[in-house]
C-alpha cells in the first residue's frame, strides 16, 4: 500500500507544484504591476492632439 | 502637469463605491456588465455546491468567477477618473481575460474526459503565460495613458493588442480540435449531442468574448465592445439545457426552474438599464428568450404527463402483480407445510416399523432380509430429513419459526456435539479434532435446539464432503465485539467463487457435490443460515477453491 502511494505521488506533484508556481507568478506579477503603476507612476501620458503612433501595432489602422 | 491637475481639468467625475459614476455615459453598460456576469456566478456556484466533486463543474466555477472578476474590472474602467488606477486594473484584466479561456479549456477536458490537460499540456500553458510574467508590468502591455481629449483610455500594447488575442484565438482553437476529436470518438447518439451542446456554447461565448474585445481594441469603441459579453448568457443557456436534456453534472434540474432562475436574472437585470427607450430593445431580446425557453418548459411537462401517467399505469399493474404474488406465495407455503404434515407420519410409521423388524419384534430375520429392511430405514430417515428441510424453510418464509431463546454455553455444545459425530467421522476414515481459544464464559442467548442443529449440520456436511483428511472445530471469541465463533474447517473438496457465492441459496449444492455421492435437498445451509440470523449471527463459507477444502464460520452474540 505505502509502495503504490509513493509511485502515485509525483505525478499529481508535478501538476500540484505547476499550479502552485503558476499562481505565485500571477500574484507576484499582479503586485508588480500595482507597484509601478500606482506606486511609482511608471507610465507616460499621451497629449498628443494628433494622439499616440501606433501604427507599429498592426491592428491599429495608421492615420 | 501633474496627473490630478490633469483630471481636475478634464472634469471626471469622482466614483463611488468603486463601480458607480457619471463617467458611464454608454446606456448599456451596467447591464452588459450585470446580466452575464451574475448569472455566471449563480449558475457556476448553484452547479458547485451540488456537484463539488465533478472537474467539469470546478472549471466552470473558476470560469465563471474569472469571468465576474473581469467584468467588474471593466465596469471600474468605466467608472474610475484615477489614472493610476486605471492603468492598474487595465493591466492585471490581462490575466483574468486569460483565466476565462483557460477555465474554458479545463471545463471542455472535464466535461468531455472526466479530467484535467495532462502535466505536459500544464507546461505548454505555463510557458505561453511567461511573457505575460515578464513584460506585464512594462509598456509592452499598456503603452500609456490617452489624455488627447480627456479621453479616459490606456493605449494597449503588443502584449494586448498582438500576443493576448492571438493566444486567445489559439485556445478556442485547441478547444474546437479537441471537442471534435472527442466527438468523432464517441458513438453513443445522445452522448454526441451532449458533447455538441455544450461545446457549441462554449465556442459560440469564446467567439464573441473575443470578437468583443477585439473589436472594441481595434475600433476604441468599448461600448460596441460589451455585446461581446452576452456570449456568457448564451452559454449558460446552452449548460442550462444540456442539464435539463441530458441531465450533464448528473443534475436533475427541471425546465421550470432553469425557466424561473433565468427569468428572475432577466427580470433583474432589467433595473439596470439607464434610459426608459433602451428597455424596449432589452425587452424584445428577453421576449424572445422567453418564448424559446416557454416552448422547452410547455414540451417538457407534456412529456413528463406521459411519463407520469405510464408510471402510474405500471404502479397499477405492479401493484395487481403483487397480490398475486403474494397470494401464490402464500398457497405455496400453506401446500409445503399440509404436503410436509401429511408425509411425516407415514414415513415416521415406516421407518419405526422397519427399525422393529430389524431388532427381531415380529419374529426372527434372517440374514438376506437384514439388507433390504437396513435399506427401508436409511430410506426412511433421509426423506424425514428431506421433509424436516421443506418445512422449515415453509416456517423461515412466512414467519413463523419460533424460537425459544435461553442462555448457554456454546463451547461446551459445540464439543459435545464433536464428541457425538466422531465416531461418524471414524467410520469414514476421518479424524474430527475439537479446540477453543475463549476469553470469555462463552455464554450464549439463542434458541438451544436450533444451534445444535446448525452446528451438527455444518460438522456433518463437512464429513460428507471430506473424503479423507481432518475437520477441524474451533471455537474462539472476541470479547471487544461480543461475538463468539465456530469454526468448521475441513479438507474435502472445496467449492470455487461461483459456488461460494450462491452456496447459501436455497436448492443449492456444491457442484462437486455429487462426485462424492452425497444426497440432500440443498436447503441445509439455506436454513441453517436463516435460523442463525434470526437469532443476530449469522454463518459465513470461505475456501481457497476446488480440492482444497472449506471453513465454514458461524458467528453468534455473546451474552456474557
């Protein structure tokens, strides 16, 4: 019984750690996101009356 | 200019509890938002909490809950005027727009397979959200903020605009082939439409979650945008019947209250809507839902009416069945019993007769007309036997065996019964060994007659089906359980699994059984067993198969 119980293990480890390790990096990368957006205010403000270039982003249709 | 100084002159208005502003100008956008995200909740929670161990609808709750968490991140996009904080929650929706495909992918495998994607297709998944790990935080996702005309807006990025809806088109695709795959597979007819169903809806609720997005993205439109969001409602309707039709999550939900949830969330949502014109549009959609869902409801009474009357047509039957039945059982016992009656006494004024003859009563016998009287008598006793068996079991089946319950020591009953057998064993060529292991008095309280008789039966079996060897009775108790036990273990012929398993019933005998020329009614072990329960044991057989003997356990409460 002990025996198949260690066979059966790391199989549903591999899965369980993926998921584990995945979610750590979700909520590391959300609090990561919330602290250079609203903590250190890492982004740029577009006046621009004519508005950003995009046009190397291929949905946006260049002007 | 500071970002304040920039929303003071763009004059947003400030939110209130997070979802509530006059920067909502689009008229739909509570309802978009409202409808499809609360009743995803309800639907996913309700089949949740009713099967909480099925994968298909843990998938679907993480769907739904990722779904809700977006569409509440979208209405705070709407709602917000704190740049910072648009740019946050713009930014991490990533992740949630991401958890709706995903949770779409585990629910299709659950619901198809009774699984989750396999470790590899965990890894593939894993590394398809690296990018999204790295370059989340960066300008890669949001390029920056849209003040051109106080304009409320991030400007999405490569990660949004090029990666992120790619990948999105890439897991409706591997859903699509996945399904198609399964269905191609299965080939039970309603399994197929079952699987149809569901994937339909789920592909047909990807579609325009994504077209949504896109084409709000594409155009900046993000009002247009929202009508994606209905694709949620529309799944749920297609789950909604997939378990009304099929019974999927192995609920049993009827079309009337799959009517009355959907109505009750419609009817809600409909406070929900800003302007009184825009009701008549929301009204004509809710209209038409209502008549396909009320043609479902109608169709579905009318065939759960046939259904009932047919039941209620056989319960009739049934029921006239049963009284026959009962009425033949009866006749049959009542037949057994008068025939059984009826039998004894001649055959007890057979075989006593014979037995007076044979001892010399009426005159002297000769030697040649001692074999045939031998004969009349052994003759006699079977059949006395043979009755005894029948009338018993006609007692057992209507209930009125009796038993008249005294306290006694069983072990001491077990080896006096030993003691009478043996030399039966010993003609044989048998050897009959009696032991005990009892921890306690070994006192009993049952019927004194009819424990004899069991565990003469069971000794006397063992050394008719015993052509040589040793039976064996052992006698040992477990005081925590109050329970005593007799072992009868002998080294015949054994029985295999099918014979162990039907030995107990009635008119059944061991298929060897004739290979040792035994005769008997096959009722012995039947009413030995019936008695034993009667009185709280019960009698059990094991044996490692043909040839390699029995052991037959009795087992019987302790009394002290």
């Amino acid at each position: 019984m002990i025996y198949n119980v260690r066979i059966a293990l790391p199989n549903m480890n591999k899965v369980f750690a993926l998921r584990i390790l995945f979610f750590t990096l979700v909520v590391f990368s959300i609090f990561t996101i919330y602290h250079s957006k609203v903590v250190q205010r890492d982004y740029e403000v577009f006046m621009n009356p004519e508005g950003p270039d995009t046009s190397d982003y291929f949905l946006i249709e260049s002007e | 200019m500071d970002k304040e100084i920039q929303s003071l002159v763009c004059q947003w208005d400030q939110s209130s509890f997070l979802f509530f502003s006059d920067n909502i100008w689009g008229d739909f956008i509570y309802y978009s938002h409202l409808l499809p995200s609360i009743s995803a909740l309800i639907v996913s929670i309700f089949i949740f909490i009713h099967t909480p161990n099925n994968k298909s609808s843990q998938a679907l709750l993480f769907t739904g809950i990722s779904f809700t968490i977006w569409s509440f991140m979208d209405l705070f996009l709407w709602a917000s005027e704190s740049m910072d904080l648009i740019m946050f929650v713009w930014s991490s929706m990533i992740y949630f727009e991401m958890f709706v495909y995903l949770g779409s992918l585990y629910f299709i495998y659950a619901y198809i397979n009774n699984r989750f994607p396999d470790f590899i297709q965990n890894s593939i998944i894993f590394v398809l959200f690296i990018p999204l790990f790295l370059f989340g935080h960066t300008s890669l996702n949001l390029t920056g903020f849209d003040l051109t005309n106080c304009w409320r807006e991030a400007i999405e990025g490569p990660l949004w605009q090029n990666y992120i809806y790619y990948l999105e088109i890439g897991i409706a695709a591997w859903i699509f082939f996945y399904a198609g795959r399964q269905y191609l597979r299965v080939k039970e007819s309603k399994r197929r439409r079952e699987i149809l169903t569901v994937t339909l809806g789920i592909i047909l609720f990807l579609f325009s979650f994504s077209i949504g997005n896109i084409v709000g993205s594409v155009e900046t439109d993000w009002e247009i945008g929202q009508i994606g969001l209905f694709g949620m409602p529309i799944f749920l309707i297609f789950i909604g019947y997939a378990i009304v039709r099929f019974e999927s999550f192995k609920l049993k939900v009827l079309a009337a209250e799959a009517l009355f949830t959907a109505s009750f969330i419609l009817l809600f949502s409909l406070l929900f809507i800003r302007t009184i014109e825009n009701a008549r549009v929301i009204i004509i959609g809710t209209l038409v839902l209502f008549t396909i869902l009320g043609f479902l409801l109608v169709r579905n009474i009318k065939r759960e009416m046939k259904q009932k009357e047919e039941i209620e047509r056989l319960a009739v039957k049934l029921e006239e069945a049963n009284i026959r039945l009962r009425q033949v059982d009866k006749l049959k016992s009542e037949f057994v019993s008068i025939a059984s009656h009826q039998l004894r006494s001649p055959i007890t004024a057979i075989s006593g007769y014979a037995s007076l003859i044979r001892e010399g009563s009426y005159g002297e016998v000769t030697a040649k007309l001692k074999v045939p009287i031998e004969r009349i008598e052994q003759s006699a006793r079977m059949m006395a036997e043979s009755i005894e068996d029948y009338l018993n079991v006609s007692r057992i089946e209507s209930g009125y065996m009796k038993y008249n319950k005294s306290d006694f020591n069983l072990t001491e009953q077990a080896e006096h019964i030993c003691d009478d057998l043996r030399s039966e064993a010993l003609k044989r060529g048998l050897i009959l060994l009696f032991k005990k292991k009892i921890e306690s008095q070994g006192i009993v309280n049952a019927d004194l007659g009819k424990v004899q008789q069991i565990i003469h039966n069971l000794i006397n079996n063992s050394i008719k089906y015993t052509p040589k060897g040793t039976i064996t009775v052992y006698v040992y108790d477990n005081k925590k359980n109050k329970k005593i036990f007799i072992d009868i273990m002998d080294t015949g012929i054994g029985m295999n699994k099918e014979t162990l398993q039907s030995i107990f019933q009635k008119f059944e005998r061991g298929d060897k059984a004739n290979t040792v020329n035994v005769k008997g009614t096959g009722l012995g072990l039947y009413v030995a067993l019936k008695m034993a329960e009667a009185m709280g044991g019960n009698i059990t057989a094991q044996s490692e198969g043909e040839g390699l003997g029995s052991r037959f356990t009795v087992e019987l409460p302790l009394a002290m």
